[in-house]
C-alpha cells in the first residue's frame, strides 16, 4: 500500500512535468506491484501509450514485453502473450538495449518450451545464461547486478526443465548445482533457490530416490503457494503424486492428482504433465468401476487436449513465422559480410529446422487427436454399449410406396431378430438376399429401413457389422490379438482397406490405433 501512494504521487509529478520517461517508468513500477490482474494490465496499456509518444523503440519494446509478461503469468493467455513478445521483439531489434533483447529471447524460449521444442528453446536460454551470468558482479550499479542476476537464475531454471524433458539428466544436475551454489548465500532469490531444489527432487524421482524427492518437494511447496506461482504447485503436486505411487500409496497419490485438477479447473493452467495426471485418474477410476469419475474426468482431460491443441496450431506457427524467420533473417545479414558459404549453410540448416519442425507439429497433433477420438469412443462404450447411429443425417431419396400395415411389421419384427441373431455378420449379404429371406421383395425392405433406420440397406449394414466388432475388441482381449484382415472377415467385411475406412468412418479412428491404445490401455504388450 505504502508502495502504491508513493507510486501514484510518482506517477502525477511525471505528468504535471510531462516528463514522458519518468511516466513510463512509474506505469511499469505500478503494472509489477498491482496485486490485481486487471489492474495491471491496464497499467501496461497506459506504459505502452507512453512509451509510443517518447519514440524510443527500446521504452515500446519494453511495454510490450511488460504486457506480454502479464498476459502469460496472470492471465495464462499465451496466444495474446506471444503476441505481444514479437512486438516487443520487432521493436527491440531497432533499438541498442542488449538486456531488452536477451529479456524477450527468454520470454519467446518459455513460449517455445510450452509447445515441446525443448532443444530451441534451450538454444534461447543458453545464451541468456551466458549473456545475465557475466553482468552478475562487477562494476555495475546494484539494480543492474540484481536484474542480471535474476535472468541468469531463470535462464538457468528453463534450461533445467529443458534438459529433464530431453532427459540430458546429466547436463540439468550440473545446472541445478550450480543455482544452487549461487542461491545459497543469496537471501533476495529465495524463489529461485526453490526453482532448483524442485528441480533436484524431479531429479531424485527419475533416479528412484524416493524419501529424498519426497523431502525436497514438500519443502519447496509452501514458497510457490505463497508466492502463488500455480503452475509450479499444480507441476510439484503431480511428481508429488507419482512419488506416492512409487511408493504403493495410492490414497495419497489420488490425493494429489485431485490436487493438480483443482488447479487446471480454477485457474486453467497447463503444463505437459497435465495429459497424464488425467489418464492416471480415468484409469483409477475405470479400475474401480467408478463410471461417474471416470466420465469426469476423461471430460476435463478432452478440455484440456481441445485448449492447448488450440493453442499449438496458433502458437507454433506464429513463433516460426515472426519470430524465428526473423532471427535466422538477422543472423544472416551479420554473416553476408563475412562467409557466403556460411550463409547457404545457416539458411539449409533452417530449411531443415523448420520441415522437421513441421513434421513434429503434425504428428503431436494427429497423436492428440487420435487419443480424443479413443476417449469419445470409449465414453460411448462404457456409457452405453456402442450401437448404429440411426439419427443419421444420410440423405435418403423419397420415394415412398404405401406398404399394408401387416407386411410393415412383419419386416420390422424379422429386422429386431436380424438384428439380435447378428445374421449381419454373414459375409456377401445383399439386399435382394435378405429381403427373399423375409418372403418380401427388395423395395419393400428397403424402405422399412429407410424409415425405421434412417439409413440406407448398405450403411445400416456397414453400422451394425462395425459397432458389433467394436463392442467385441474393447470387450473381449482375445479380439485385440486378431489381424486387420481376421477382424474384417469376423464381422462379414471382405475387403480389409474397406473395413479399415468403414471403422473409422464410423468410429473416428483407424483399427489399428484403436487396437493400439486399447493394449496400452490393459497393459497388454505387443
């Protein structure tokens, strides 16, 4: 509060004496000591209006990065965060401010990290930890060695969980050591110490160190809820969890995946260990024949896969465009003047980057899509035994001829025991062939499943042989080990590419990854 009167008779001084830099600074001042969100981000407006009248493109980069800042801590909006971070990069590759530069190449290398590319984004920190780690002491005033010293722990911290994920676990406890050593007689970089001791439990976990990953997340705990650093609590209350299960508790380990979703439903914070918090509780609860949190569950962990592919799609593509584009493109200018071969070089190897790039991006995302159309797959299975759809929206012609009441149903009643029988499973069934089993003609059957179905005679034939098979292979394992080829003859389809298009027509999904995630599932190996 004492802060904020200062700040705000700061902030009137500036603008009786229309001293726009002086204004500038008491708008970021007041945009990183506002408790509420919305406050400061009206505060980073008004820094960026500013900021525009100085035209001093190191000042805008500077109030687009603060914004940016907000957008992604507070808000969680990294689509609106990176928005801002290459505005602020655009502008700052005008400007001469080097610390600017290196702030936002940290901030895109968080983004990075979030999407998966773990080894560009430690390209982002490694140079951060070197540029922040030679300004850490020295001849320089103390705010200066403060700032640097904070973006060489945090670089270091991102590069750290860079590593874990690659599982470089070598290179992440060489790194995690050393913020140790410089947090330790460091009382101002109390969070940051804590940053690395997280780290280390994350790594006594991977080693199979239980008591001492249990010790270390649970000191370090208390510093990020105070701080209210949530994704942190929600990434230390999941590796909290499997630390439970490790060790055979698997009360506590529940306890605290419930722990991580109240976090994700409050605050709607994602980190990449989220997916698996939610399996693990489906599967709990699909164990216990617990329908009602089995449903639940797999419908958060459904919100979750449709936000942050959302997310992806955006984020990835706009970071290579604006961004990384940019980079190389700079990279290249300082390089003409000094090797042409240097240049094809650096230009071929971002041709590769950004193909694999691509590549990587759409497998993640035919993986993720592939896993969702499995989940709505099985909550109709578990739900309800899968059954043909006959609220189609198949056209069907209207052609309709007056069938007497009595012949009507009778078709229908031999259609229930067709159905019942699974005389469907029958392989070259015809139209003509079933309907001469009915002692009727072929139009009339016709439209008695036209009208009754809502189908035509082959999709209403193609429904019941795929829905029977699929009730078959998630209900019986012995059908999981059968061939594409044996399922197909199973259910009466000839052709196996006709089955393999039907199923997944139908179902969503191609047999062979319903089959796939369904062993993984059970714990079956193939």
């Amino acid at each position: 509060m004492a802060a904020f009167l200062y700040l705000n008779k700061f902030i009137n001084q500036a603008k009786k004496e229309n001293n726009l830099h002086k204004l500038f600074q008491g708008y970021k001042e007041a945009t990183y000591y506002s408790a509420d969100k919305n406050v400061k981000i009206k505060y980073s407006d008004s820094c960026i209006s500013t900021a525009l009248k100085t035209q001093d493109n190191d000042l805008i980069s500077s109030a687009h990065l603060g914004k940016g800042i907000v957008y992604y801590s507070n808000y969680r909006q990294y689509v609106k965060a990176l928005n801002q971070y290459l505005i602020a990069f655009d502008y700052s590759e005008k400007g001469a401010d080097e610390y600017q530069k290196q702030k936002i190449n940290y901030h895109i290398g968080v983004v990075k990290s979030y999407l998966g590319y773990y080894n560009d984004a430690l390209l982002n920190f490694k140079n951060g930890v070197q540029f922040f780690k030679n300004k850490t002491s020295g001849d320089y005033h103390r705010n200066e060695i403060y700032n640097n010293s904070k973006g060489y722990l945090n670089s270091l911290h991102q590069a750290i969980i860079c590593n874990q994920y690659l599982q470089n676990y070598k290179d992440a406890n060489s790194l995690i050591q050393e913020g140790l050593r410089f947090t330790q007689t460091q009382p101002d970089f109390l969070l940051e110490k804590n940053y690395f001791l997280k780290s280390s439990a994350i790594s006594d976990y991977n080693a199979d160190k239980l008591p001492e990953a249990l010790n270390k997340f649970n000191e370090s705990l208390p510093v990020f809820e105070k701080k209210q650093d949530f994704m942190t609590v929600g990434i230390v209350n999941y590796y909290l969890g499997r630390t439970y299960e490790r060790m055979g508790d698997s009360q506590k380990t529940i306890q605290q995946f419930k722990k991580v979703d109240s976090i994700f439903s409050e605050k709607l914070i994602f980190f990449p260990e989220l997916r698996k918090n939610y399996e693990y509780l489906i599967n709990y609860y699909k164990n216990n024949s617990d329908e009602k949190n089995e449903l639940l569950y797999t419908k958060k962990l459904l919100k979750v896969d449709s936000i942050m592919n959302s997310d992806f799609k955006y984020l990835s593509a706009k970071i290579h465009r604006e961004y990384d584009t940019v980079a190389l493109e700079n990279a290249k200018k300082k390089l003409e003047k000094q090797n042409s071969f240097g240049v094809s070089a650096l230009i071929f190897l971002f041709l590769i980057i950004s193909v694999l790039s691509f590549l990587v991006w759409k497998y993640y995302n035919n993986q993720n899509e592939i896993k969702r159309k499995y989940l709505l797959l099985e909550n109709r299975l578990t739900e309800n035994a899968v059954k043909p759809n006959y609220n189609n929206d198949e056209k069907i012609l209207n052609t309709k001829i007056l069938i007497p009441d009595e012949i009507y149903h009778n078709i229908t009643r031999k259609l229930e025991k067709f159905e019942d029988r699974r005389g469907y499973i029958e392989k070259g069934l015809t139209l003509a062939k079933l309907a001469k089993r009915f002692n009727t003609n072929a139009t009339y059957l016709s439209q008695v499943i036209n009208e009754t179905r809502k189908l035509t005679f082959n999709k209403y034939l193609s429904e019941l042989r795929i829905n029977y098979i699929t009730n078959r292979l998630y209900n019986d394992n012995q059908y999981l080990k059968y061939t594409v080829e044996s399922l197909a003859e199973e259910c009466g389809i000839a052709s196996r590419q006709n089955f393999s298009d039907l199923f997944k027509e139908i179902n969503g999904i191609r047999p062979k990854d319903f089959i796939a995630l369904r062993r993984k599932e059970l714990g079956i190996n193939t």
